[in-house]
C-alpha cells in the first residue's frame, strides 16, 4: 500500500537522503514549484509515493522471512512426531501367540499392574513389572538403571514390546506411550491377567 506525503517537503528530502530518490527528486530541479517549497506533486498532478529507505525495508524483509522459517520448521517437528506414531507397528495378541512368543523368547512381555497387584494375584511367567505410571521414565533409561531398577534387560526401540494388565486398559495407554517414544514393534495382550489365568486354568484341567 503506498504511502503519500502531503504538504512536506522536507520529508521527501530525508527520504532521498536514506537512499530512495525519487525519480526527477535530483539537485537543481525547479520544475512545479519545487524549489520554492510549494508542491508534492509530479508534473500532471500525479501524488509522489513515499518510499520506504532501504535499511527499513530490509528488516522488514528479514522479519518477515525469519517468521515463515519458524513457522516451517514447526511444521517439520510435528511432521516428525506424527511420522513415529503413524509408522509404529502394533496389534492385540492372543493368548496361543502371546504363548508361543514367550517360548521363542522374541518378545518382552511388560505388565503395568501396580506391584501390589502382582504380589496378591500374580504374573504372567518371563513378564516384568513397569507400573503404568513409571513406564515412560523407564523407556527412557539409561540400560544400567534400568537393569537396577527392573532386574531385567532394557529393551532398545527395535526390539518387541508386548504389553499387558489386568484386562487390556491400562496396557493400552503403554503401548501408546511407548510408540510416541518411537519404539516401532509393540504389541497389545488385551486380554490381560483375567484371561491368561482363565485360560490357565483350564489347561491344567484338561491335564487332569
């Protein structure tokens, strides 16, 4: 939007001196009135335009591109976020795979029980312990403190995570706490302790 001057004469002189001459502003000029200090206007009537100087253009410009690359290099972050959450590969197991995943020993199997509920009812065979509410500072350990706190090895973002609780809610809110970590190979037991016990317990009468 251009910017008009009127009635001031030493304004369009500032402004050549800043570095935006108009054009026909230069010294001996006297055509219009000029050098008399009358008009602001071109020959024909025409308004001048004022000019921003070149310093104060080029702040601008700078803030204005700065801004824009801010804005971008959001975008990339959030990009990068959605990237490690959308890709993440995860699925409920059953209790035959979740069985047969446990034999093979290709899995950590994470309960996220509270440590009472496991001293009371128990666990499910080669699982370890994480309360839910400890699970994201314990996916970012370090492996030594890990290994201190849990007496297990820590797993590494590449290796399978399978979660379990009581009856799947709870385990569900770690798998996603661990795939916005950017663990990529997590899996679901939904069935939880109620459903391994039950199972259980009919195969061992069926034994019988």
């Amino acid at each position: 939007m251009a910017i008009t001057s009127r009635g001031s004469p030493r304004l369009g002189q500032r402004l050549a001196e800043g570095g935006a001459q108009e054009p026909g502003a230069a010294a001996g000029r006297t055509s219009g009135g000029e050098a008399g200090g009358g008009s602001d206007q071109e020959p024909g009537g025409r308004e001048r335009e004022m000019v921003l100087p070149g310093p104060l253009l080029g702040s601008a410009r700078r803030a204005i591109l700065g801004s824009a690359q801010s804005v971008l290099w959001g975008l990339k972050s959030i990009k990068g976020s959605c990237h490690n959450f959308c890709t993440a590969v995860f699925k409920d197991v059953t209790y035959k795979e979740l069985k047969s995943l446990l034999n093979s020993r290709q899995i950590t199997l994470i309960d996220v029980r509270e440590r009472w509920e496991i001293v009371e009812y128990g666990k499910i065979p080669g699982s370890v312990n994480i309360p839910l509410d400890e699970v994201g500072e314990a996916l970012q350990m370090n492996p030594k403190d890990f290994k201190e706190k849990y007496n297990e090895v820590k797993p590494s973002k590449s290796d399978s995570l399978v979660f379990s609780c009581l009856a799947g809610v709870r385990s569900k809110k770690a798998v996603d706490t661990a795939v916005s970590l950017g663990f990529n190979s997590v899996q679901h037991y939904a069935g939880g302790w109620k459903e391994w016990v039950t199972y259980e317990f009919s195969e061992k009468k069926k034994g019988n």
